[in-house]
C-alpha cells in the first residue's frame, strides 16, 4: 500500500495526538486488512467494519484517533468458510491465531474468543517484517474478525447460551487463580454437566482450547434464521437470571452486501444500514466523539515496546524506537 507524504509523522486529530508510531500499527493493520479483502473478493465472502472501525469509518473516515486496531464481522457461515479456507488462501507469512490455529503457539497468540489474522513471527526475520509493515517493529500485526451469529427467540435461552460461555471464558482467564483457590476441578466439572460433555485433561493446553471451542459452538448453536444477529462471544449477562432482558440484537437485513466507504487511504466494507447498527453497538450519540475512550490498553503494543528497545540496547543501538523507525523508513527508501 502506498500513504501519502508525512503520513508517518505526529498528528493532532480531534484534539488527540496520534504518535508516529501509532502510524505505522495502522498501516500494518491495513496491510492485514487487504489481505483479508482479497480472500473474502476472490472466495464470495462478505466481511463489514465492526465496532471502533465501522465508527471510524462513518465518523473520521479512517481510524477513531484514540483507537489502535481494526475490527470487523463476519456472518457465521462466512466466518466458518474463512477458517476452512485460511490454510491455503492466505499468502505466505499470514496465519490464524487462537482457537483455530494450527498449533499451541498460535493458540496462546490470541486469549480471546474470536478470530484473529496474525502476521507470523515465525515466518518473518525483524528486517523482512519491517520492510513489509512499513517500519512497524512489534511482531504480530493482526486483525480481529467477529461472528455474527443468530440470536434464539427465546430469551431464557439466550441466557442459557451466553451465561454457559462467559463462564467457559471466566475460567480460562482465571485458570491459575481458580487452581490456587481449589475451585478449578470444579468449575470445569460444572461446566461439562450444562454441556453434556467430557472433556480431555491429557493437556491443559487442549483442554482450554477445547473448552474455547465449545463457548465458540455454543454462540453458533441457534440454527434458525430468526432475523436478529449478534456478536454472541462478547454479550455478558446480569449477575441474576431474571434481570436478563435479552441479547442486544441488530437487523440481519441491516447488514446486506455491504457498501464501500473511504477508510484512511482504502476503501472498507460497511453495513447498508450503518446507522442502525451503530445506534445499537454504540448508542445513539454515536457522532460525538468521545476522546480517550478504549476497551484496552492504549497503545497495543505497550509492553512490546519495552522489550524492543532492550533488543535495541543490547544491540548497541541507543536511539529511541520512533528513531530507529524513522531511520529505516528512510534507509528503505518508502515515499
């Protein structure tokens, strides 16, 4: 991809300043974000700019300047048909991460429960990276994609669906704690009764994959077209049952094929109806920004950027990361 002149440069948008190095994770998105678009055009599949990124894209035209990633959905059958195809449609370097990654290493490069398309830190040397991610230097640039999936009728059954799989991912992201508490047999026994399965213990590695898979079956378990989707992996239920009013839902129809809309220096996919599925996802309000707003630690890369500049240090390099980028962004000869 080509970005314009000073693009990778310190920007004050909306007041908020976007450091050079936030630049360069954008850019390397979007160079994930492409290779996805390609899949999805030359396989049928339909994929839509989702939460921060479909905002992004109606509000800034391009990324929220206080966000650091990309987001998007999928309906299930295509998200299904990507993770069927990953292995021989994405160009070399490019791999899936969590629960349908093809090995444990790739299985811990993403605790959550969606799918992620990583650049593999396996395939890549740090120059070759850089050269290809316009400088960026944290390894594992990738981009999440959410299934869209069916949303029951029935709202007791809703509650059955997300309470069993937000307690399958509260036990994974408490493993260690729940075993030194004494609750972790427990916990697990408990969650194999409400599923009427057994799961393997020969390795914690596949179990927790295992049960991974399970909370991602459960959100795909409604096979009726009941018109209303949501991102099931991500709803969270009240403490008590008969507080639970039902899934937050959108319009499948809201979504159609999709419509094309300027996103920095592409063009992104975005709903038919845009509008109603970000009064839903975001609110009514969704045309004010809200400055210094994010769901995670902003910037990603944080505790990346630590143990980079120690490679930097015993390297005998004393420049700052942003110096070190720059410089080879020059060196490289990028425009």
């Amino acid at each position: 991809m080509i970005f314009p002149k000073g693009y990778f440069q310190d920007e004050i948008r909306e007041g908020f300043l976007v450091p050079e190095m936030m630049k360069r994770a954008w850019a390397a998105a979007l160079e994930v974000l492409e290779v996805i678009k390609d899949i999805c055009r030359e396989n049928g599949l339909v994929y839509y700019a989702a939460y921060g990124t479909l905002l992004g894209t109606i509000r800034h035209k391009g990324f929220i300047p206080w966000d650091d990633d990309i987001d998007i959905y999928m309906f299930r059958n295509d998200y299904d048909r990507f993770i069927e195809i990953a292995d021989t449609c994405l160009p070399e370097g490019f791999v899936l991460s969590g629960i349908y990654g093809k090995n444990t290493r790739l299985w811990g490069a993403n605790s959550e429960p969606q799918l992620r398309v990583i650049a593999d830190e396996k395939y890549f040397t740090l120059p070759s990276y850089m050269n290809r991610f316009h400088s960026y230097p944290y390894m594992r640039i990738g981009i999440d994609i959410f299934p869209l999936d069916n949303v029951p009728e029935d709202v007791q059954e809703q509650y059955e669906i997300v309470k069993l799989s937000n307690d399958i991912h509260f036990i994974i992201a408490n493993w260690e704690l729940l075993r030194e508490n004494g609750e972790l047999e427990d916990r697990i026994a408990k969650t194999e009764k409400m599923l009427g399965v057994e799961y393997l213990r020969d390795d914690e590695n596949l179990l927790k994959r295992e049960m991974r898979l399970y909370a991602d079956r459960l959100a795909a378990s409604c096979e009726d077209d009941t018109g209303k989707v949501a991102d099931i992996l991500y709803c969270m239920p009240p403490g008590e049952r008969d507080k639970f009013t039902g899934i937050k839902a959108m319009r499948s129809t809201w979504f159609g094929k999709g419509v094309s809309m300027l996103f920095e220096n592409t063009q992104i996919t975005v709903p038919e109806q845009y509008k109603e599925v970000l009064r839903v996802s975001v609110g009514e309000d969704y045309m004010i920004p809200k400055p210094f707003t994010a769901d995670h630690e902003y910037p990603f890369y944080k505790t990346q950027e630590k143990a980079f500049i120690k490679l930097l240090r015993d390297s005998g390099i004393d420049s700052s990361a942003d110096e070190f980028c720059r410089n080879w962004h020059k060196i490289n000869d990028y425009k």
